[in-house]
C-alpha cells in the first residue's frame, strides 16, 4: 500500500444487508448514521435510498429505513452523499424530469 498501511479482512456490516443490492454507503462523519441504496422489497422504484442509525460507533445498525417519497422515485435512486454538516443528501436519480430520459442526474435534499 502507498501508506504504507495494511487493512483487516472485510466484514460485511451488521444490520443492513439482505439477499437484495445493498450498496454505496455513505456514513456520517460522526459515525452514527449510513445512507445506502438497496433495491430490496418495499422499494418506491428500483433502488430506493435508506438510513440507519446507531446510539454509539460500537452498536449495530437499526432496521434500515426508507427515505420514502420525498426522496425516491418509481424510478431508481443511488450514490447516497451526505454534505460534511449533516444537513443535505446528494443522490443520483433516473427519474422523470431529468436531463434525458433514462440518464442519471443529480439531486439533493436538505432536513
């Protein structure tokens, strides 16, 4: 490794995987929430964004939850980016209204 530096063996991480496409996480920079899209049952469109949080770092994840549809689509949600304060998520989305039909664009949402 260029630093010098050897990384453990992969885990997967508890509490938010299924037999679906769980992917692209994005944790919180204190650690205590991860973003992801997964495309498991209960999705509005293809992916669909979730969130799951922890009390402490050394807690498992809670049941993951949808962002509903004030974030996903009936389309395909992915690429989940929370902004360094916490406060707007950056996604890619082929929804309706975008760019072109069928392409990925940007979007973000702030709480």
């Amino acid at each position: 490794m260029a630093s010098g530096r050897s990384y453990a063996p992969a885990v997967l991480v508890p509490g938010v995987n299924t037999e679906f496409a769980d992917g692209q996480p994005n944790v919180r920079r204190d650690g205590l929430e991860v973003f992801f899209f997964s495309n498991r049952t209960g999705t509005i469109g293809g992916n669909d964004i979730y969130a799951s949080t922890r009390a402490t770092t050394r807690d498992v994840w809670s049941e993951p939850m949808n962002l509903g549809p004030a974030v996903n689509s009936i389309a395909s949600e992915t690429r989940p980016s929370l902004s360094w304060n916490g406060t707007t998520l950056y996604f890619g989305s082929t929804r309706i209204g975008g760019t072109a039909e069928g392409s990925t664009d940007n979007y973000f949402t702030t709480r």
